[in-house]
C-alpha cells in the first residue's frame, strides 16, 4: 500500500471536518461579511402610491424589489415630516430626540427642534463599525449648521436642510423666486438652473456608493418626492395623460381591489368610511376636472421619475457588484397629506402650468384620499391614513421573495435592526454623553425568517396634541382638541370606522394608562401647555375637525 502524502492526509480531514458541520443557514451578516444597506425615505406619499400596494402609478423598479423581497401591512412612521426623521435617524421616539413638536424650539429639551446629543444617529452608530455613512435629499431636524449631517456622523451629506424644496430653479428669478438652497458636506450651494433636484439626489447617492470602496456604506437616500411643490419632467407627465379621468371615487376602489388581489388588504377588514368633504368626482365642470387631472398626473410623475432614480441605484449596485450584499428599506415619512381647499391653493410665483418648474401646486386632499387606500384620514393624524406606509425589504437570496407580513412595525425598530445586522454596538455613553437607550426592536427574525413580532408590545403617538396606542388588535386614538378616546379593533376594523370605546371602558383605562407611563418616561408635554408657542408655526394640529389634517404642513 503506498504511503499517503501529508498534504493529501490534510485535505481529507478538511473535507470530513466541514462536512460534519450543520447545515444551518448563515446569518446575512456572517455569509457575505457586513452588509451595505440602503435607507430610501419618500415624502408625503400615500399607503397605496407604489404598485406593490395597489398602485397605477408606474413603479416597475419598487415593484421589483417588492416581488424579490418583503412587504408589510402594517409599518407605522409619526405622522409629519421631522418627528419622522427624528425617530427614524435616532431610533428614539421624536420627543426623547429632541424634536417633539417640529423643527422649530418650543424652549422645551423634548421641543428644542434638533436632535439631541443623547439620541445617536445612524452615522454616529455605524461609523464606529466601520461604516462609510453617507446622506443625499432631505434633512429637517435641526436648521443650524452645529446640527447639520456632517457633525452628526455622517461621512458626506447633499441635499437641503429644511422641510421642503422646489425641484427646479427658476431663472431668471422672476417675483424674486430665489434659487433652490442645497448644502455639500457643509458648504451652501444653489441647484443649477435646469436640473432637476431628484435627479441630483441621485446622482450623489450614486457618487457616494463608488466612494465607499471596499468598506461597507450605510446610504439614507431621502427623496423630497412627491412633497409639494408639484414639479416633474414633461416626459414623465405626459405618460399619464388622461389616466386620471377617471376621477378619485373609481380610482380608490380600483386600487383597493388591486390591494386584496395582491394580499396586501385584507376583504375581511372594513375599509374607511367616505370622507364627506371629498366631493363626487362627477359634480365637477369640466375644466374642474382637467385642473384636478393634472395634479394628480404630475403627482405621479414624480413617483415614477423616484422608481427611475431607483433602478439607476440598482445598476450601480450590480456594476460594482455589490448587490448580493446590500439591503434596501423603501419607507414613506407619512400619509399623503389632506387639508382641503375645494378650489385648490392658489399658485404663488406661478409662471407656467402645474408641473413645470414655475409652478407651485399640491396633491390636495380629493387625490390624498386615494393615495391613503384604504385608510382613515391623512397626514398630521395618528389615525391609519396619517401614520401607515409601506414598507419593502429587499436583500437577495437573504430575504425571501415575495414575502408579505403583518408586521406591526414602527420606526423605532430600523435602527436596531441596522445595528444588529452590521454587528454595531449601540454604547452606553457618546463623547462623554450617557445615550438614550433605544427603545425599539431588531426586525431581523421578522425579515429573514418571518418570525412574527411580539403581538403585545405596545406603540405610542402623540404630535401636536394628536394621541394613539396601539397594542395588538386594539387602538386607541385620540384628536386635540376633543380629546376623547376613541377605540378600534384593527384586526376588523383598521379602516377606523366603529368606535367601540363605550362598549370597552377598561381597554380604554388599561392604553390610557400605558400611554401616561409612556409619556412620562418620554417627556411628553400637555400639548395645551405648548399650543400657545406653537400657534403660527410651521407643522400645526390637524384642528378640530378629525376628517381633516392641517391645511398646510411640511
């Protein structure tokens, strides 16, 4: 028998030695290293404005990565714009990060209007893991330039600070219009004359994926889209050329038997009672309807033109061959956003037809009405309409395709998730600061194994006096200035539409009594105590009238 050489001998019992291993299936961060991962924030767009959600809208790019990824129902942000973000770049409820109200000061720690030094970022997290961290598009929490990204951990930043923009400039700035405000890493510049702001949103993303070479990159790329004003490429609007005269009665109910084709609504579940100040599409002149037409074709216009920007995304990623370890979240910041003017506004600076860069329109709440399928309300409330988004997961061959949960998700949960996937620690104190302990959830097992998440783990709202809990099936809700609980049960009922709080008087005491808790722990103020400061303000109370939001919010 000859003898075997040593080598031979060796790479046998390699061989043997990794075949007795288990086959249990690696995590996403152990199998590829630390994944990339992609933030897509959007503005102002509704629950059912994708096509994965029921959409006519063109999102053939968004629908991909919802077919080749995960979906859920039931994904809750706060309603407005900045105690969005504040949540959302934090992990933090808004108040404990220091934008309570807006990003405005209240003279309050919990309302001072920019984000605390408790409350990490994402780039502060993920820096310290080795992460490249980057921002393009929207800030809004916090105007100074001491609270800009760059000094708050983020590696390169483009976009505008505040909470809105217009896509174009106009020049020669006729009525004075100035130039759209855009800040590079920490130097002021103005968005050329002739481009378009989502398009260079973009492009910067797409320059900051090259820049991270062999690192990985966490990317937030937060879109101004579809936020008023309403401005899109004349290209894109023309593909939507009369789609929309059909008018917003027909057009819910098609989106909303799209949604239960799809899974993504429930037939069981009663849907929202007709907003009575949404008027028949058929008592309408006819140049009413073509005025009314042509918001919602720019509107949608300027959703397709982001699932463009998006697949320009996705060629970088496979170009660099990066994709098979990059995860992408695609979230809304809130509801569309109503506040009716039956009329519409009235256009300031208006030197063209809605759509083009003179322009100045908005979405309004007939057409709002539609984009929040099938829910209650609208931006600026806790009810469904004003706090569900959609929610895509997409991480290949990670992520099973196709995947639709339930979810009941918020917010808070990303940025634990985002830590636990890159092996970040979240540390106890920051440059000598004791940190805000995150008070969230990792959403790992929900998105790679469809582990359900705790059904009793109760989510807190409160935004200028407006009041939620939501705890399992039962919601509580509650609109300032009645301030009087009302109560739903979302496994039937998530359209909000029979309050059942006489009926279950100790449901209500038990969430009321999480919700002061809650409060407390979170330094929640009365919002009377702040109304006065607040009046005037950019960000209001939806008002009395808990059929509409706030005429006219950020």
């Amino acid at each position: 028998m000859k003898r075997l050489s040593l080598s031979v001998i060796l790479m046998a019992f390699v061989f043997s030695v990794s075949n007795a291993q288990p086959k249990a299936r690696k995590s996403a961060k152990t199998a590829a290293g630390k994944p990339n991962i992609i933030l897509v924030m959007v503005d102002d767009l509704g629950y059912s404005d994708f096509g994965a959600y029921g959409s006519e809208i063109n999102t053939p790019t968004i629908d991909k990565l919802a077919s080749e990824g995960l979906r859920l129902r039931e994904f809750y942000n706060n309603s407005i714009c900045a105690p969005t973000r504040a949540s959302l770049i934090t992990g933090q409820y808004h108040h404990k990060a220091g934008v309570g109200y807006f990003n405005v000061n209240l003279g309050l720690p919990a309302y001072q209007g920019w984000l605390n030094k408790e409350s990490l970022t994402f780039g502060e997290v993920l820096k310290q893991a080795g992460y490249r961290t980057y921002l393009s598009g929207k800030w809004h929490v916090g105007n100074d330039s001491l609270y800009w990204p760059k000094q708050r951990g983020f590696d390169r930043f483009y976009g505008f600070i505040g909470g809105a923009s217009n896509y174009y400039n106009i020049s020669p700035y006729k009525e004075k219009a100035p130039p759209v405000e855009l800040v590079e890493d920490n130097k002021q510049i103005h968005l050329e004359p002739g481009k378009y702001l989502t398009d260079e949103i973009t492009n910067h993303a797409i320059s900051y994926i090259n820049e991270s070479k062999k690192a990985p990159f966490f990317l937030y790329l937060a879109f101004n889209a579809p936020h008023w004003p309403l401005q899109a490429p004349a290209v894109d609007i023309a593909k939507y050329k009369d789609r929309y005269a059909i008018g917003w009665d027909s057009l819910r109910k098609e989106r909303l038997a799209k949604q239960i084709k799809l899974g993504i609504a429930d037939p069981k579940q009663a849907i929202a009672a007709h907003d009575p100040e949404v008027v028949p599409w058929a008592s309408l002149t006819y140049d009413e309807q073509q005025l009314w037409q042509r918001k919602m074709e720019v509107y949608a216009a300027m959703v397709d033109h982001v699932d463009q920007s998006l697949a320009r995304i996705l060629a970088e990623l496979k170009r660099l061959k990066v994709d098979d370890n990059t995860l992408i979240v695609l979230i809304s910041d809130n509801g569309a956003q109503g506040g009716l003017i039956p009329t519409g506004r009235k256009r300031p600076r208006s030197s063209g037809p809605i759509g083009s860069a003179g322009s100045y329109d908005y979405q309004e709440q007939n057409w709002a009405y539609v984009s929040n399928t099938p829910f209650r309300n609208y931006k600026a409330t806790p009810y469904e309409g004003g706090i569900s988004a959609p929610f895509i997961a997409w991480y290949p061959k990670k992520i099973k395709a196709g995947s639709i949960e339930k979810g009941t998700a918020h917010l808070i949960d990303l940025a634990p998730t985002f830590y636990d996937l890159a092996g970040a620690k979240y540390p106890e104190t920051f440059n000598g600061v004791k940190t805000n302990p995150l008070p969230g959830i990792s959403l790992t097992n929900l998105l790679f194994q469809g582990t359900a998440l705790p059904a009793d783990r109760p989510i807190f709202w409160e935004r200028a006096g407006n009041r939620a809990v939501r705890k399992g099936k039962w919601k509580i809700v509650s609109i300032f200035p009645q301030n009087k609980w009302q109560l739903f049960d979302l496994e039937t009922d998530r359209g909000e539409t029979t309050d059942l709080a006489t009926q279950h008087p100790d449901i209500v005491k038990d969430l009321n009594a999480e919700y002061e808790a809650w409060a407390k722990r979170t330094d929640v103020e009365p919002y009377e105590k702040l109304r006065p400061v607040s009046q005037g303000l950019p960000g209001g109370n939806a008002g009395a009238n808990p059929n509409r939001a706030a005429s006219r919010v950020e």
